[in-house]
C-alpha cells in the first residue's frame, strides 16, 4: 500500500513538473528589473524603457533566439523613426557611417515594417549573457533610438 501510494505521488509530481514550462530567462530579467512590458503575437516582449529625462522609449526582444555557429543570439531593436528612404538618403550614409566609426555595441538598421521604412537601434546578445546585460543592453538601445528621435523633434516621442 505504501509503495503503491509513493508511486501515484511520485507519477503526479513528474507529471506537474513536465507540465510546466520554463519561463524564458528575458521574462526573469524583466520582472526583476521592474520593466513594463508585453508580448505580441509572436511572443516577442515589447518592453517600454523610461529615460532618465522624463521620456520613455519602446525596445522590442525578440522571443526566438537565432543560432550563428552553435552559439544562441537574441537580438532587441528600438525604432527611432520613420522614413522614406528616397527621400533620406542622406541620413542613412551617416547612420552607415556611423555604425563603422561610432556604434561599438550596436548599429542602426532599416526595416519594413507595415509597409514603411523604421531606422532602428538593434543590439545582438549572446544568450549566455542575457543575466548579466539585458537590462544595460535595453536601456543602451532606447537611450540611442530616442537620441536619433529627439535629433529631428525635441518634443516628438513617438516610439
């Protein structure tokens, strides 16, 4: 009788803890540091970083890490602006020129998004060190993506 009832609690503790999925380690990382965040269709967090000068700036982490020779890169992106690249040539050669000269630990990047063109902030992590730079990593990102933006207008923030 013994053996048969640690055996059903033994067969219910696997099954719970099978049942259980591992949260991914950004979420940890955010709630310890107290951002305000959500998630997309995609799972992706949409992470609001709020500024040190009264503006709040929106970074994006993408849910699916990318694998480059064996090893797990998880890659955030914070918009800045949008624009029409006919019409911005200029800008980009300096974001380009800039990415060489100037951007040590990230690089700014166009995208299509919604049919239009987003210049965004983009930072690449290695996964084994989410714990230690996410949280500099995601203000770094905002704080560069809201420059950009506060360039152009002092009082738009609308990313």
């Amino acid at each position: 009788m013994k053996v048969r009832v640690f055996l059903l609690l033994l067969l219910i503790s696997l099954s719970l803890l099978l049942g259980c999925k591992a949260r991914d380690p950004v979420e940890k990382i955010l709630k310890k540091h107290f951002f305000s965040y959500q998630r997309d269709e995609q799972q992706d967090w949409l992470v609001e970083v709020k500024l040190p000068h009264g503006r709040t700036q929106q970074v994006w982490v993408y849910h699916t890490p990318q694998e480059v020779e064996g090893i797990l890169i998880r890659e955030l992106i914070s918009p800045a602006m949008i624009i029409d690249p006919q019409e911005s040539a200029l800008l980009i050669a300096e974001l380009l020129k800039s990415n060489y000269q100037d951007e040590l630990w990230g690089n700014w990047a166009l995208l299509e998004e919604d049919q239009q063109q987003l210049v965004v902030y983009s930072i690449r992590l290695s996964e084994n060190n989410l714990k230690e730079h996410l949280s500099k990593a995601l203000y770094y990102c905002a704080l560069k993506a809201d420059e950009l933006e506060g360039q152009l207008d002092e009082s738009m923030d609308q990313f």
